[in-house]
C-alpha cells in the first residue's frame, strides 16, 4: 500500500464545477421532497434498498451509457458506499450541470454523483462529502494546437482574438471571470465544448485535464488535442481544490454515514485505484489527509 501525499506534495488541483441553486426546504427528517413523512432520507434508502443519485454526463466521472446503465468513477465509488450502507439499488437522474444542486434542494434526487469540486458557494447551498478526487485543468484545441495555447493566462494574452468555451457553471467560468477573459461561450456539457471546438465555432474549451483528455482519447476523429494539464493561479495563489459528493444540507445522517465508509477507500489507494483506475485516474487524484472540506468550503488554498 503506498503512502499518502500531503497537501504540499500534491500540487495538483482546481476543477470544475460552480453551480448557484436554491434551498427547498428540504430536511433530514422529511426526506426527499419536504413531505412530511417520518424517517431521514438514509432510514428510508435502507428500508426501500434504493437511493437516487444524479449525474451530469462529464465523462469519466459519472454518466450513462446507451444501454441506460450508470457508468463512471464516481458510481464505482458510490455502489460500493451505498452497498456496505444495505442500499444496493442505485437509481440515476441525468441533469444538466447548472441544475444538479437545485434538483438536488427540490427533493428530486437525493445525491448528486458528479466529483462537483467543493467551493465557498456551493458549500452555502449544499453539505459535501469528505474529498474524494483532486484536479488539474487542461484546455482542449483544435489538432496542432494552432494559437500555441497552454493555459488559461496565455488565453488571457490573446486580447480577445479567441474564443473560449466554458461549462456554464463551472470553475473554469470564475477562472475565466476574474482574469478579465470575455470572449467566451458557455456550454451545458462536455460533448458540446468539444463540439464547439471541432467545428471551429471556438478555439479553445477549458475544463478538468481527466474530463477532456477522456474525450479526446475516445473521439479520435473529433480534430482535437488537449494541453499538458495545469494549476491556474489566480492573484498568485494557486487553485489547488478537489471534487466530492454532494447531499441536502440537513441530511446529516446520510452524510456521515457516507462519510464513515468513504475512509475506507480514500485511506487505502489499492482500493481507491481498484474502483476509478480503470477510468483513468491515478493515485495522483487521490486526496492527501490533511486537506478538509471544512477547509475547502472556506476559501482556504493554502
């Protein structure tokens, strides 16, 4: 079993995914939806055998193929979790990005199953897990990379003359944000960034290096090509995050009950590995011990 990484060793980060929602009112004791039904919503999961989780297609994190069935690192994971917790049913809801944790606080599914990355203002609107995947960025271009684009500052020095698409709601778009970039295009999934790009309606798409490097890989006639991965640094700090899952806000039980077994994977990388290697994840993406959600959740990338 190898041994962990701190924090300072990791150096790899920053991810995507910023989603604004509003609170419905949802609760642990009413379960999904509000009503006003007795039991929390992991009670209720354990006496129907079933939970209901929602994805957002961003390959190879969590998707569904075209059989139906649910696919991805993050269900590995979570059919693992919910079964040592006696829920062996999971049922999935496909949802754009931008309305994961509004569906999430509207009861119409229980957890969203997306590696979302843990920020300030999500963490005001939702309860997220422990970390389970860190991230770096990478940008997606056109075969031969013809404006010699490497990272979101050599976007910035174009002075407009390109075009970046974006995941609406993503990290990238604060990224994108706070360096002053305006030329940009937002987008409601991956397939369609890289779409954007491969018919040369934008020249570059910014998202998480595992996302786009999957695509590019399995779309090898799209007449894209991905960047070495990066850390943006943003005001000279670098944006050093990790993604996890998310719950309701009052759904303490279910969080960490979810929490307790989670540990039994992210502290032993053979297991971690045994479950997201095979979607191109490495021990790199693995979660040093000393960064929290309590930190992320404030701010704190230090």
């Amino acid at each position: 079993m190898s041994k962990r990484r701190t924090l300072a060793r990791a150096g790899i980060a920053a991810v995507g995914i910023l989603t604004l929602g509003l609170m419905a009112g949802c609760s642990s004791d009413s379960g999904s939806g509000g009503s006003e039904e007795a039991g929390s919503t992991l009670e209720k999961a354990k006496e129907a055998g079933s939970i209901t989780i929602a994805v957002a297609d961003e390959r190879p994190y969590s998707w569904v193929d075209d059989n139906g069935e649910p696919q991805g690192a993050t269900i590995a994971m979570h059919k693992e979790i919910f079964s040592a917790l006696g829920i062996d049913d999971i049922k999935v809801v496909e949802s754009d990005w931008n309305s994961l944790i509004p569906g999430l606080n509207a009861g119409r599914f229980d957890v969203i199953s997306a590696g979302m990355s843990i920020l300030p203002d999500r963490c005001a609107k939702a309860a997220f897990s422990d970390p389970e995947i860190m991230y770096t960025t990478t940008l997606m271009v056109p075969e031969g990379n013809p404006e010699g684009l490497t990272d979101l500052d050599s976007v910035k020095a174009t002075n407009g003359d390109v075009k970046l698409a974006i995941l609406a709601g993503g990290i990238e778009a604060g990224y994108a944000e706070s360096l002053g970039i305006s030329n940009t295009v937002e987008v409601d999934n991956a397939q369609d960034g890289m779409d954007l790009v491969s018919n040369g309606r934008a020249d570059v798409f910014a998202m998480t290096a595992i996302s786009l490097n999957w695509m590019a890989e399995n779309n090898p006639d799209a007449g894209v090509e991905t960047t070495k991965p990066f850390v943006q640094v943003i005001d000279g700090v670098e944006q050093i995050g990790a993604g996890s899952t998310v719950f309701r806000q009052d759904d303490t039980e279910l969080l960490e009950a979810y929490n307790e077994e989670l540990a039994n994977i992210t502290g032993d990388p053979e297991k971690y590995m045994s479950l997201v290697g095979e979607y191109g994840f490495t021990e790199d993406n693995l979660p040093p011990e000393d960064l929290t959600t309590e930190q992320l959740c404030e701010g704190d990338l230090s």
